[in-house]
C-alpha cells in the first residue's frame, strides 16, 4: 500500500467510528423523546442496540426489465432516505451490475414523473438526498423514512423537497 491508500484506509476507519458514536447518540434521543429512557441515576442503564445491516437478495429480473423498476426496487430495499452513491450500490447488488451502468438519467427521468424527488437544504443549489413520494406527509419525511441521525442534522423546517 501507498501512502495515499493508508490515509485513506485510516480516515475511513475514523469516519465509521464517529459514525457509530453519532448513531448512539441518536438512538439515546429517540429512547429519551419516547420515554424509554429512565437515567443513569436510578441505577438502569441504557441498552445500545446495533442494527444488523440487512442483506439485499439478488433478484433474477429479466434482461427487458426497465432500470427504473429496478431502481424503484432498490430503494424499496433501503427503505429509507439515501444518496444517489446508495441506490447505485443497491442497484449494482441487485442486478449484478459489473460493467459501469449509472442510474443517474433514470434518477432525472423518475424525478421528472415524480416518482423520486430530490432533498436539499433550502439554502443549498444541489440536492443531497433521493426520497420516494410516498415517504412524504406534509412536506416532511415519515419517521420510518428518515436513518439514524436525521432528525439531529436536519430540521424539517430547512428542507425542500424538488
């Protein structure tokens, strides 16, 4: 290895740490908003649960299937707000993608029919986020929509939907 590719490696790995310690923190709010949570004075203590990382099964679809049911399916599979970088890896497990096919045109196409919408920051040109409409009530993300940690980096209130 180079030296690039061991900072690298080094830097990803601190990343998925303050990952996790973000993720902890978050499952602590949501346990003390719904009531939970009773404090460590009282002698409980606070239980993390890990989430298992769930599997995508390889789905055999036909070589006529449209990309943008495949796609459709991917984020099904997610079931949660995710990047453009998420639903292309997700579409790569399912279809056995090895030869370099995006889903970025079929990403614009389904945004133009509105099946897909973009999320971005008000304040923000380029959206961060793909979301399925109905992952939607009022404008705001349904709460088993949003990964860990949403509601900690983005307020509702700061969020367009496009």
């Amino acid at each position: 290895m180079n030296d690039d590719e061991v900072m690298l490696t080094a830097l990803s790995k601190e990343r998925d740490e303050l990952h996790d310690k973000l993720m902890q923190v978050d499952r602590i709010i949501k346990k003390i908003k719904s009531g939970e949570y009773m404090g460590y004075s009282n002698g409980v203590t606070l239980q993390i649960e890990a989430k298992e990382p769930t599997v995508s099964q390889r789905i055999a679809f036909p070589k006529t299937t449209d990309t943008k049911v495949i796609v459709l399916k991917a984020m099904d599979n997610l079931a949660q707000v995710v990047s453009l970088r998420q639903i292309q890896d997700e579409y790569d497990k399912l279809t056995g993608n090895n030869n370099g096919i995006t889903i970025r045109e079929t990403m614009r196409s389904l945004n133009r029919h509105k099946l897909v919408l973009m999320m971005k920051l008000k304040t923000n040109d380029r959206g961060m986020f793909w979301v399925k409409k109905e992952w939607l009530n009022n404008g705001a993300v349904l709460d088993e929509y949003k990964p860990e940690g949403f509601d900690v980096l983005y307020k509702p209130d700061d969020l367009q939907f496009i």
